[in-house]
C-alpha cells in the first residue's frame, strides 16, 4: 500500500477535523479554539510532548523516532481571515466576518494527520517537531515564534512549510530553490494641508490634490527607478479623506504595500516613497509623514532543501505532477522568518480547478477541498522519514 493510500484510510476522520476548524475560525493570535482541539488530538496520538502558548496560541508536539540525534521541523498555520464567508456548504463558519479562506484548516488538518501516522509508526531516525502556527495573515505569528525561541526550545537542522493553491491540479506540487514568495512592505502616508469652504479652495492647502498627484507618482518609482530585471510590485489600496460635499479637509490618508524579492529593492523603494513625499508635500506647501513597515522577508528556499522536497513529492505523485520550473509568486508568507533562521523549503499543493477549492485564496466563496487531505498528509509523512532516514 502507498503513502497516499495508507493516509487515505484517514480521510473520513480528517474531512470531519478540518471541516470542525472550517466551522469555527479564529483570526491572528486569537487561535484558542484551534489550538486546544490540536493540542487535545496530538496527545490522543501518543506524541511524546506536546508544547502550548508559544507565540500566544501556538503548538509544537514532539515525536521521536528511532535512536538519532537528528531533528527536522515541519510547519502548518492555524489562523482564518477577517472576512464574510460566501460558501453556502454546510461546514461554513459560524462566526460572522471571519472565514478560512486561505486554507489553513486544511493545512492545520494535513499536518495533524500526519502527526497521527508518525506517532504510530516511528519509522524514522531523530526528531520530527510539529509546529502549528498562529498568526500568519498580517501578522507575523512566524516572527515572533522565532523572536520566543522555536529554534532554541526545539532544535532542528532544518524546516519545512506547505500552501495549497487553488487553480493548480489537485495533488500536484510546485516548488523552486531560491525566492518562492515575494517580501510584504506596508505604507501609510498621511498628508495635512489647510482646510477650507470648497467655494474658497483659495484659503486652504488641499491634501487631496496633493495625494492624487502623489499617487500618479508612486506607481513612476517601479517603472522608473527600479532595474527592469528586478520584480517589484506598488499598490495603492486605501485613500481615505474629507466627510462633506463643501469643506476641503484637512488630511488625506494614503496606504498600499509594497513586495519585491531582495531587501536592496526594499531599501531603494522605500526609500524613493520618502523622496517623493518630501518633494511633493514642498511643492503643495503641505505636511506629509509616511510610516513604513517591512512585515515579511522574501520567502527563500535553500537549493538542498528544496530538492530534497521535489524528489519526495516526486515519489508520492510522480515527477511529471511535479512543477519545478515556475515563476515565484509577488504574494508573501511569514514562514519566511523561519527560513531566515534554518535552511528549508516551501511547497505548494496544487487545491483542484473545480468548484471545490477552485476560487481564489481569500476569495469569500474559497473552500479547501478535502480530497487533497491524505496527498498532503503522506507529503509531510515521506518528507519526514526521508529527511530522517536512518544513516
């Protein structure tokens, strides 16, 4: 019997946990829920420890395996999104405005079973340390899981995430060494002029003028000033200002994200963000201040690692539903912070085209789809006993 198969005989039990999580989302660093039902299943599995409230809400189980010294990591995010689900399943979210529309019930499911499996059947040399992580929409639960000592507490040599995406076939992978998701700036730009009667813009500094000539400036910095052969993505998401037909206000609100791939393009748009607000608020006689937050590094993989990766999913699927020639995504991840900290990879799990799981990440109609369950619980269950075979 196959890995998959041997993984499917626990469908059944992980379409109920997952479609549990799915009924009950819990957002950033409010994972109680979530993370006493894994912590209540890791230890009916038998791990040999199970660890609660690092980085508030997260857990790590233990499971040692034969005599080594070895350990490896393997890491699912528990957390949902701020958002309405639009579904209409009957496992849909009880909880108004918050949705599991990224999946991370399903990658929180994967990797419990194959906690499950490993407890049972210890078929590797060292450590496997599972690790469920809060956190990961916005706001950094893999940052500060780092900055509270996961790599002290639990040792390893090396860590390893998965995402499902949808528009990709159902249990097929994806994976590249190198940057596999793009770093995730944010900026907010507050400008204050003058208000005044809109009959008498005379008597006032407009900070909307201002900011929307600012805007058309802001999308001149990746056409003009970075190298074409660098990625780099500028978007204006929010421009919020004034309350009335007739007053000119006095601030105007401009915020958007910024994502490239090496931190000098980081470095070099931001700064040019700073430049032009500076010339353009001399220009208008305005006030502008911009507050500029580097949220998540690129997410980079190391070359061994990310091979080690593609030759297991290669074994479990086949390698002709294994993609290795892909372009990196300008999305981000704050896995990142981990493998800033230890060599490792990040996988992607292909969700289905269909109807199930076929919309869009964070897409209110977004459900993960449950057949890909067992593929991607023997993915983390070949992973662990390759990585760990016994030397």
């Amino acid at each position: 019997m196959g890995a998959i198969e041997e993984l499917g005989r626990y469908l059944p039990q992980m379409t109920e946990w997952r479609r549990h999580i799915h009924q009950n989302p819990e957002t950033a660093f409010e994972e109680v829920g979530t993370a006493a039902f894994v912590a209540e299943r890791l230890r009916a599995f038998g791990v040999d420890e199970v660890h609660e409230g690092i980085a508030k809400t997260g857990v790590v189980g233990v499971i040692r395996g034969r005599t080594g010294t070895r350990a490896i990591g393997l890491r699912a995010d528990l957390d949902a999104l701020d958002m309405q689900e639009g579904t209409g399943v009957a496992w849909a979210s009880k909880t108004p405005g918050k949705h599991h529309a990224c999946g991370h019930d399903g990658h929180t499911t994967m990797l419990l079973g194959a906690a499950r499996h490993l407890a049972a059947t210890r078929d590797f040399d060292g450590t496997v340390y599972v690790i469920f992580q809060p956190a990961e929409e916005n706001e950094g639960g893999g940052r500060v899981m780092v900055e509270e000592g996961l790599f002290e507490r639990f040792p390893m040599e090396s860590v390893f995430g998965m995402h499902n995406i949808p528009g990709m076939e159902a249990g097929t992978f994806a994976i590249r060494p190198g940057p596999m998701m793009a770093s995730y700036d944010i900026f907010e730009i507050t400008i204050t002029g003058r208000g005044s009667h809109g009959a008498m813009p005379h008597h006032g500094i407009d900070p909307i003028t201002t900011g929307s000539e600012l805007v058309q400036k802001l999308q001149t910095i990746v056409s003009r000033n970075v190298d074409p052969l660098e990625p780099a993505v500028l978007s204006v998401t929010k421009f919020h200002s004034g309350t009335a037909w007739n007053i000119i206000p006095n601030e105007a609100v401009i915020g958007g994200t910024v994502r490239a791939f090496s931190e000098a393009v980081q470095t070099q748009v931001e700064q040019r963000i700073r430049e032009l607000c500076a010339g353009t608020a001399l220009s208008h006689g305005a006030t502008i201040s911009v507050r500029y937050e580097r949220r998540y590094p690129p997410t980079v993989n190391t070359s061994a690692e990310a091979e080690l990766c593609a030759s297991v999913a290669a074994s479990l699927v086949g390698p002709e539903r294994v993609k290795r020639e892909l372009k990196p995504a300008m999305g981000s991840e704050d896995f990142a912070w981990m493998l800033q900290a230890r060599p490792g990879a990040y996988m992607w799990l292909g969700n289905g085209t269909g109807s199930v799981g076929g919309c869009m990440v964070h897409n209110p109609g977004y459900d993960f789809n449950d057949a890909v369950l067992p593929i991607g619980a023997a993915y983390w269950v070949r992973l662990a006993e390759t990585a760990l075979a016994e030397r």
